[in-house]
C-alpha cells in the first residue's frame, strides 16, 4: 500500500517528460483528457545521445543541444494545443546507475488514536530524516510495509487503532554531482525541473500490469549504457540499480569482432542480431561492410558468428543483474517475474536467455498504450519517457519536498523541525 494519490490533475493539464538516456533523448509532451486522468500524447520529439556515456555526462553543451532540438520537435508536434507558450516545467528520468537505495523501519507513535495519513507522512518524513549523506539527494521516500503495535502484514492502516505504527519505507538517493550536471544541461535548455524519478522506477510503471506490481515483479531495463533494474512488490517500488553495461556495448563487440563501422554494426545488430544460437545459423548468411575500405566492399559472415559475439555480452549483462539482485537481499520478495525492456530487448530470444540465466518466467514489457503516439515510439526502447508521464499523473507525491510539504507537525517539536525544514 501507497500512500493516497492526490486529487486526479483536471482536465486540459499539460505534463511533459523528458528522457536523457545515454544513446537517445525524448520527450514526450502529455495532455489529461478526462476526469479519470486518462493520457494523451500531443507532443513527440526524439533524437540520438551524443553527449552521455554510461548514464554521465561527458559534454554539457553537446546534451544542451540535443535537448533542446528534442523539446524544440515535441513543442513543434504539440504547437496547437500550447497555443505559442514555450514547455518550462518538466519531470525528468535520473539514471539508476547513480541511485542507490536503502530501507529504513520507523516507529511513530499515536497514543491509543485513529492512524491517519499524516501519520504515515511523519513516518516518511523521519526516515528523509536519517538520509545524512552530504553527497547525495533523495529523489523518492516510498512507504512499502506497516506493523501496528507489532502485528504484521497490516496493508493499510489508515483508520485503524493503536499505539505504535512502524513503516518500513524504501528510500532511493542519487550521488549529488551526476544530479547537479543533469539538473544544469536541462535548466540551460531554458526548461525548469518538476520533478525527478528514476528511470528504471519509471520504466516498470510504463510496463507493468498492476498484479505484476502487487505479486512482485523485476524490471530489467536494457538501454544504451546501462542496464536498470527495479524490483517491484506490493504495489510499490523497492529498489532500483543499475550495472554499466548496456546495448551499446553489443554494438561495440560487434564492430570489433567483424571489423566493421559503429553505425553498420548498429544496424546489423537490429536486423540479424538474436541472444542465442539456433540451427539454421551457420547456413544465413550475412554482408558485413569493412572498416576502412572504399564503400561498397564487404566480407560475408554466417549470422551465426554475429550471434556468438552478440550472446557472450548478454550473458554477462544477466550474470551481473543476477549479483545485483543477490547484492540487494531482496530474495523474498523478487517474485517468479522478470519483464525486459529497453531498446536491446526486442532481440530474438533475449527472453529464453534471461530465464536461464536468472532462473524466473520473463517477457518483454512494452510501455502502456498511450493516446497520440506515433507508432514507432511505441515500443521498449520509450519504457522511461512513458514512465514518467504515469509518475507525475499519479505518484508526484512520492517526492521528498511534497511529502514534506503535506506533513502536520503534532508537537511543538515537530512544529520546529518542519519549519527549519521547509525554510532553510
């Protein structure tokens, strides 16, 4: 149990989303539609990542530019609805490479009285609270679990009596150098930040049916630099990390073992590229354009050797998601699911490989249908930007400021506290 979504936004609200990913940027500009906070996309822009590399910024005014050109395609798409007002707030994806995530278990008491909301906010608030680390930020505070005074599997206690609520709260922080870069490339683009999420949180919510949520359910998220994971249960996120490896590695082994430019290894990756070897392998054949040489000269492979380059690089993506799930102690709670996505996931047998590897039923998670998008950014590889558009309709809440915010003081000590907080 979460703690209760804010009101619905009204109807005619504009949300924008922004993806800075290491091999593509999008932005995606979203408009609710009816009382029910149904989506529709009005605004698509998108482009290749130049300036990123394993989720880091290597070159501010490269990312400055191509954030710009992304924002500038989804405002020229979405131009009759903003009716000429340029985009300025935006909820941008923080790369998990840069999170990190912690639990704590707090105790608050309520003398005997009803537990209200506020409650659990105190909770949250507290544990914000234990979050001492100067070079990091929290991005999300994340009630996940409750006892009352002591009994377990309390799912919601609003309403209940007692003495003691504890609340086990998910906290999920990111190293506050790779933020300031980030928060400085977009806010030079002349947009102001709404908000923040992880990427791999915002992929499942793009990806995950609610049972998934609720029964526990991993996302793994294969992008360009990275590979973003997000275990899920009980209907909210309980970690999120990330390995730097990613597809864009795979594009590199590729150009090296067959001796070929990045952008035809590229290419050759998506159209005869799989995870595993099959049979028919050795008898395909495949033209392979070689590096230096005037255009036009190629070698011929069979597809079998592009898959035994391709395959290793999966595996150890796998081997390394699986030490970090270990890693993580999360055992009981990870589920019997496994849902890729990610640009990389679309490659035959990718999902046969993974339950091997990972010992649990996988499938390839596509983002909710979403009203407005142009068919070829429907697919795993815009997981994030769709993600985000669900997180500001539906968990803004989660964000430390707005709990913070929405928190009563129940003592003149608390009083105090928050001011201090909210003030300085």
């Amino acid at each position: 149990m979460r703690m209760k979504r804010r009101k619905r936004l009204p109807k005619g609200s504009l949300l924008a989303a922004l993806d800075v990913g290491s091999s593509k940027i999008a932005c995606f500009i979203g408009r609710v539609v009816d009382d029910e906070g149904g989506l529709e996309v009005v605004g698509v822009g998108h482009q290749s990542s130049s300036g990123i590399k394993a989720g880091t910024i290597v070159d501010m005014d490269v990312v400055e530019s191509d954030i710009r050109k992304t924002v500038h395609a989804a405002e020229n798409m979405a131009a009759s609805v903003m009716k000429g007002y340029p985009l300025r707030d935006i909820i941008i994806n923080i790369p998990s490479i840069h999170c990190q995530t912690k639990f704590e278990s707090i105790d608050v008491h309520v003398s005997g009285q009803e537990v209200t909301q506020n409650d659990i906010r105190r909770a949250v608030v507290m544990a914000q609270d234990l979050n001492n680390d100067e070079e990091a930020e929290l991005v999300h505070t994340i009630p996940v679990g409750y006892t009352l005074d002591g009994k377990v599997g309390i799912s919601d206690p609003n309403g209940l009596y007692g003495k003691q609520l504890g609340v086990d709260v998910t906290t999920v922080a990111v190293k506050s150098m790779p933020l300031r870069n980030m928060i400085t490339a977009v806010e030079r683009s002349h947009l102001e930040i709404a908000a923040a999420c992880a990427g791999s949180y915002a992929s499942g919510l793009a990806c995950l049916v609610e049972d998934e949520m609720t029964l526990g359910s991993t996302v793994i998220d294969i992008g360009g630099g990275t590979t973003s994971i997000a275990v899920f249960h009980g209907g909210n996120l309980i970690y999120s990390g990330a390995i730097p490896v990613g597809g864009a590695h795979i594009t590199n082994d590729v150009a090296r073992g067959l001796n070929t430019p990045l952008i035809d290894a590229e290419r050759i990756k998506t159209l005869h590229g799989s995870a595993m070897v099959s049979s028919m392998d050795d008898s395909e054949v495949i033209e392979v354009p070689v590096l230096g040489e005037a255009p036009g000269t190629t070698n011929q492979i069979p597809r079998s050797m592009l898959i035994g380059i391709i395959q290793p690089r999966l595996e150890e993506i796998f081997e390394m998601v699986r030490a970090k799930l270990d890693e993580s102690k999360l055992l009981n709670y990870l589920g019997r699911n496994i849902v890729l996505t990610g640009g990389t996931s679309e490659l035959p047998g990718i999902r046969e490989l993974a339950q091997r590897y990972l010992d649990k039923q996988a499938r390839l998670g596509r983002p909710h249908a979403l009203k407005g998008v142009p068919d070829m950014t429907r697919g795993p590889g815009f997981s994030t930007v769709s993600g985000l558009l669900f997180y500001i309709r539906d968990r803004y809440d989660e964000q430390p400021h707005q709990v913070l915010a929405q928190t009563e003081a129940t003592n003149l000590y608390e009083r105090i506290k928050l001011w201090f907080k909210e003030n300085w």
